[in-house]
C-alpha cells in the first residue's frame, strides 16, 4: 500500500472543499498517530501482546505497545471525525485505522 503523505491528504481534502489552512495542525497529527500505530502494531507483532521482564525473577507484563496502539487509533479517529473525514473517505484515501482482529 502507497504511504499516506501530508501532501497527499491535504489534496484529497481540498478536493472534498473541507480543508482550511488551520486544518494542517490536525493533518500533521493524524499522520504522527497513524505513524505510532503502525510502529506499535509491528512491535505488537514482533514480541506479542504480553511481554517479560526481567527482574531478579520472570514476570510477565502487558506489553507497552498495546496501550500505544489503542491510543493512536483513537486519536486518529478523532482527528478524522475533526476534518470531516467519514468512512467512505478514509477508505478512498486508503487509511488503515480499523482495529484488524489479529487474534490477541
């Protein structure tokens, strides 16, 4: 999948006639969290949703990554919903911001 740009999202917006100059904050921030998703997404992948750490004993934690994604996710969401960017939208701009099911 091409990677989403500042450019490219401001285009599309400008497109639909719901882009303001003052909207480029709000661009730059759902690019930011879709940015932290994907890197948590990935450590999610790598090391999985539960983690250990190593003490003097084994323990095992929540990995950090899964309250990054939630988080970034939903910040992306809000910004979207804030330029008035609706499902049809995202899904025309190619926005990966649906929680996938990848059984955790």
């Amino acid at each position: 999948m091409a990677k989403l740009t500042k450019p490219k999202v401001i285009k599309f917006l400008k497109e639909k006639g719901i882009y303001n100059d003052i909207d480029e904050f709000l661009v730059d921030e759902m690019l930011y969290n879709l940015e932290l998703a994907r890197q948590s997404k990935a450590d999610l992948k790598k090391r999985g949703i539960v983690v250990a750490i190593n003490t003097e004993q084994t323990l095992f934690n929540t990995n950090p990554s899964n309250n990054i994604y939630q988080t970034s996710i939903k910040q992306a969401l809000t910004i979207c919903r804030k330029l008035g960017i609706d499902f049809r939208s995202r899904t025309e701009l190619k926005i990966n911001i649906d929680v996938e099911d990848d059984g955790f």
